[in-house]
C-alpha cells in the first residue's frame, strides 16, 4: 500500500516542526482531528494523484511480492496548511511566508532512502524506496480570511511535493 507508506513518512517529517519566530510547532495530520477547531498550525497531508509503471520484470507471483521486479510510483501529495496568525503583529506581513518557507526547508533536507534505507508500510509492511522529496514542489497561497475571533486571521496554502518511490511488485 505505496500510498500509506508516503502519507505517514510525510506526517513524521513535518510533525513537531518548529517554526521560526517563536510560532510555536507544526502538527501534521493524515485525517483531520473531529472535532477540528482549527486552534493549531496543521497541515494535512494527502496523496491526491499519482503515477505508476513497471521498471523491470517478472511480475510478482501473487502473495509473494519478493519474486517480483521493481516498479515506479510517482505521487503528488499535497500538503494542505492552516494556520491561524495573529490579527496584529509587527512582522504580520512576513509570518505566513515564514511558516510555508519552513515547511518547505524541511522537505528540502529530508534524507532520501536509497538502495540500502527502506520505509515500511504501516499496514503490510511492504518496503519501498523514497526517492526525491522536496526535490520537486510547487505551492500556492489563498487570501487570508477573518475568522470570528477577531484576535486571530486565517491563513491557507497548498503545497504539492512530488515523491518517487520503488517498490517490488
């Protein structure tokens, strides 16, 4: 299950961050809490489209996926951020861009898991390869939005990581 592999190994990298500014931490999340009050800087993590194509043969035998060649997914996984920034503050006009700068800094520098590294599926425990996160991103921003308490505005951009993984199948 390629898809639960790159989910939760985006959600570990980015849970806890520190973001710059005394901003307090990041929380990442696969499913939104229920409730969600949106009391927190998030960001929410969803593999939203993909790609995959066999890299060289047999096919695997069915149940048994370690006689089978290698296969190469590409998926896009957006990273959905929410944060709620103060109505008022001297450096309100850098503090978001701070927040997705970080984000993205962290995905820049996130180690990739090579031929001898491998991330196990949290359901099957198949292993893959993580190759190129944070090599290929791209982002935008929504307007910033009041919210009804009015100390507080919202903040909202999506950024899209493109991740390749290889998996035997």
């Amino acid at each position: 299950m390629p898809l639960n592999t790159v989910q939760h190994y985006l959600k570990g990298v980015l849970d806890n961050v520190a973001l710059p500014l005394d901003l307090g931490t990041l929380e990442a999340f696969i499913q939104p809490p229920n409730p969600n009050l949106d009391n927190a800087a998030g960001v929410y993590i969803w593999g939203s489209r993909g790609d995959e194509q066999r890299m060289t043969v047999p096919r695997a035998k069915p149940g048994d996926l370690s006689t089978g060649g290698e296969k190469g997914l590409t998926h896009s996984v957006d990273a959905w951020i929410i944060w709620l920034g103060p109505a008022v503050h001297p450096l309100q006009d850098v503090l978001f861009p701070a927040v997705v700068d970080t984000i993205m800094a962290v995905l820049r520098n996130t180690p990739i898991l090579d031929g001898t590294q491998y991330c196990p599926d949290p359901v099957t425990g198949q292993l893959s390869q993580l190759l190129n996160i944070g090599e290929r991103m791209s982002w935008e921003y929504a307007p910033v939005r009041a919210v009804a308490d009015q100390r507080f505005l919202r903040y909202d951009a999506r950024l899209t990581i493109e991740i390749e993984e290889i998996i035997q199948a």
